[in-house]
C-alpha cells in the first residue's frame, strides 16, 4: 500500500528563509530548527514531497537537493543515516497530498476568513517574537 504524500513547502518550512530572495539557486539560510529530523523521521510514514516556487524555475530544484543535502551532513549527527534525502521526491507540479505543511497557507474550515484577517496574514517567522510561557 502507498504512504500518503505529505507535502512539505521549502522556504519558511525546511529553509529558515531569513534572508530576502535572490533567485531560485541561491538558498542562504540555515534549516529551520528540527526541519532534517522531522524529515528524517517522516519518511518512513510518508511520500515526502518537497514543493516549492523554485520547483519550476531553472536550478530550483537541484539547489534545493544540494542545499538539503549539505545541511543534513552539517547538522545531523556524524554517521547519521542519510539516507531519507533519496527517499524525497522533488515534484515540479504541487502534488495530491494528504497533507501539506507551508508557512503561507490557512486551513480552510468551511468558514471563510475577512478580507482584514487575510491581510493582517504575517507568516510564523515574519511575526514578532512571542515570550516563552512560564511553567
């Protein structure tokens, strides 16, 4: 039986996306803390599938496997099985998945937004820092 795919965005999800945009083969930010062990992990219960707007420009695709690939051996522990990143699929075309995880998207609950609260829309990593809750 197929695992279900679960479909990851790159920038602001795997790639921490702090600096602005210089192109679809220019990616220099750092992952997203926990981004590499949460792939990792998802492989072996998921297709997963990495979907992003530099999947259809030129060099998109092959700058993102090499960046993914160079980060999972500079964080992942030494001799760390690597052996997720083949397992990763690159669609050019956003994919059917079960379920998709993208910094810039809303679950729709059958209950349509307003307009304002569309436009006060701020991703997790453009929004200010919250305070740690006291335990």
């Amino acid at each position: 039986m197929p695992k279900p795919i679960l479909c990851l965005d790159f920038d602001g999800v795997i790639h921490s996306y702090l600096s602005p945009w210089q192109g679809p083969a220019v990616i220099p930010d750092p992952p997203v803390p926990g981004a590499l062990e949460f792939m990792r992990a998802a492989v072996a219960h998921f297709t997963v599938a990495v979907f992003s707007s530099r999947s259809q420009q030129p060099g998109g695709i092959a700058a993102m496997q090499a960046w993914l690939a160079d980060w999972a051996r500079r964080q992942l522990p030494a001799g760390a099985d690597l052996a997720f990143l083949n397992e990763v699929v690159w669609p050019t075309e956003k994919p059917r998945a079960f379920v998709t995880l993208d910094d810039r998207a809303l679950t729709f609950t059958g209950v349509w937004p307003s307009l304002e609260a569309l436009r006060a829309f701020r991703p997790w990593h453009k929004q200010p820092p919250t305070a740690a809750p006291d335990y």
